[in-house]
C-alpha cells in the first residue's frame, strides 16, 4: 500500500488565489488548474479559474465500504478520510455534495438524500458532443488488481465508505448521470467536481462521471490528489502503481478535462 503517496498529495498540492466575495455574500476563488495538450509533447499548463461554489457540484464516484481488490481497497479507505474535510469545507463554501457509490441505492432508499434526488425535476440531457476517445496510458485488461497472489472479481461493496459524511439536509445521492443532470439543472449548476476511484474506469466511464458529463457539455474538473487508478504493474508501462495513476490523470488532463488539487478546492493550507 502506498498510503503515504496520498497523504503528501492531500497536504502539499495545489495553489490558491485570493477570495473575493461575490453577489450576496458567497464567495468565489480562484484556483490553479492544469491541462495538458491533446499532442505530444504534453506539457502541463497552469492556469487560474474562478469557482462559484453557488454553482458548483461535487460527486464522490464509487468511493465504496470494500472492494474485491485488497489493495484497491486499503487505498479507496485512505482517500476516504482525506476526502472528508475536503466534502466539510466544500459544503461550508456552499457547493453542492453528490454522492455516487454505484451499486448501493437499495442501502440508501430511505436516506433523505436519496430520498432528494428522487423527487428533483426530471431534465433531458441533451444530444452528447462528439469527443475523441484516445486508448489509457495503462494496459487495465486484467482487472487492474495488484494483490498478490491476483484476486477474483466480487460485489464487495454494499454503501459508500462510512468515513465520507452524508449530510442527509443537504446532500444528494445517486448512480446516474440523468439524475445527476437533472440535479445540476434543477440547481443552476454548472460546474461538476469529481473525486474518487477509479480514475481509468468509474471515474472515466460512469454516466455520472468525466466522459459523460463532458459529452454533456458540463464543465468538468478532476480532484487528482483524491483518486487513484485501477492499474497492476506487471502490466504495460511496467510502472509503479502510483506512477500508472498519475499516467491516467495526464491523460484525462490532455483529453477530457482540467484537474485541481484537493487544497485548492477547499481553500485551506
């Protein structure tokens, strides 16, 4: 386990611009993103953009209770409690909590924050923009687990891990992405804050996620100090399992989306 890879990311990335305060009284900040070109070579570029937390969303993807993968497990239970604070400082900006642990709505059927969702005006999204999908700097063809010896695919999970808050006043859940539109639109909200696992499929591929909501036309930005990959390392690039995350969040850097520190999104040191 590389515990200590997302403690040093989650105290020590990320850069934040001043405060200044915006029409009654919520305050918008600037932070400093980064995106890569779409061709080589693919440098990264900071840039500064302004976040109105009026109208941002933040979803947590599939950061579950457990996992088939040991590994992917102990990680997905490290980023959860980093992410914690992040999800308090979040709400207390004014931003908007979506939790999207999939495969686990029966669990929160009566939650009131699924309860909330439900009962959100239904929005069509509209026709999906033509986006080029590049292949992954990663070969994840085997599952993507490094435990040793390799472990069996299961339906592990059963709710969202019990270190991530759920404020049941404020906070929506779902595992769709019409849902997911439709509480964007309902809200005003333009801006869609991911976090979570695994950056080379859910984070990626779930409708409620990068690829979907940017076909969407949703602006989209990827917290990359609070995600982690599904990637084994006897597995092409033959990197370190770190190494192959952080190859994933360039890549959806230079085709899907900007990403953030998990500092700056929160606005603390």
């Amino acid at each position: 386990m590389r515990a200590a890879r997302f403690v040093l990311l989650g105290i020590g990335v990320g850069l934040v611009a001043l405060s200044t305060v915006g029409a009654d009284g919520d305050k918008a900040f600037t932070v400093t993103a980064r995106k890569r070109a779409a061709t080589a070579p693919a440098a990264a570029v900071e840039f500064e953009r302004t976040i109105d937390p009026t109208k941002t969303a933040v979803v947590v993807c599939d950061m579950w209770d457990d996992h088939w993968c040991q590994s992917a497990s102990r990680r997905c239970a490290v980023l959860a409690k980093q992410a914690e604070p992040v999800l308090v400082a979040a709400r207390a900006k004014g931003m908007t909590v979506v939790h999207a642990p999939s495969d686990c709505m029966a669990f929160y059927a009566d939650h009131p924050a699924r309860k909330r969702t439900l009962a959100v005006e239904k929005a069509v999204p509209p026709k999906p923009l033509d986006r080029p999908d590049p292949p992954l700097p990663i070969d994840d063809s085997d599952g993507g687990c490094d435990d040793v010896p390799p472990a069996k695919f299961s339906k592990a999970w059963t709710r969202q891990h019990p270190a991530i808050t759920i404020d049941p006043d404020r906070d929506y859940i779902s595992d769709s992405g019409a849902e997911v539109y439709s509480v964007l639109k309902a809200k005003g909200l333009t801006t869609l804050v991911v976090m979570g696992v695994h950056t080379n499929m859910c984070v990626l591929k779930r409708t409620f996620a990068i690829k979907q909501m940017t076909r969407w036309g949703v602006d989209v930005l990827l917290v990359r100090d609070l995600t982690d990959a599904m990637y084994n390392p006897k597995m092409k690039p033959f990197v370190p399992h770190d190494a192959g995350t952080e190859l994933v969040v360039q890549y959806i850097e230079a085709h899907w989306c900007p990403t953030v520190a998990a500092k700056a999104l929160a606005g603390t040191k």
